[in-house]
C-alpha cells in the first residue's frame, strides 16, 4: 500500500510541476489545452522518473516514498516539461 500512495503523489507533484513550469515559462501566443497536456506530460515524467530513481538508487529496498524516488521524480518532470515549453516557444 505504501508504493501506491508514494505514486500517487509522483503524479501530484508532477501535475504541480508542470502548471509552475507553465507560469515560469511564459508563452504569450499560447493556445487553449496547453495546461492539460502540462498536467499529463508532468506526471507521466514523474512516474517515469520517479521509478528510474528507485531502481538506481534503492536497488536492494525499492520504496516509492524514498529520497532517491522523490528527487528523480520531481526533476525528470521538471526537466520533460521545461523541454515541451521550451520547444513550444521557439516554433511559434
């Protein structure tokens, strides 16, 4: 039970991830859906990131409400999102 409670907040924590990654990056001529598929992309990057850091750094003990778990979370949906922001801003 402990393993899905720590994904449940990956997910939140990305969702939060990705609405902050959308005020920090502004885009001015944004289109309407671009909050929606911030949420999705932030926590399908922070579930993704989130095992990635349980499997690296809690080989033996793997609990998703670990350290190792939480930080690689919380940067792997940072970093997706600033990516598709980014990437976003220079084609329009």
């Amino acid at each position: 039970m402990e393993n899905w409670i720590g994904i449940g907040i990956w997910i939140v924590m990305g969702v939060v991830i990705g609405m902050i990654m959308k005020s920090v990056v502004s885009n001015p001529d944004e289109t309407p859906g671009h909050a929606t598929v911030l949420a999705v992309l932030g926590a399908f990057a922070a579930v993704i990131g989130g095992m990635l850091g349980v499997g690296i750094f809690h080989f033996e003990d793997p609990l998703s409400l670990s350290l190792g778990g939480m930080l690689a979370a919380a940067v792997f949906a940072a970093a997706m999102t600033f990516i598709y922001r980014w990437g976003v801003k220079s084609l329009i």
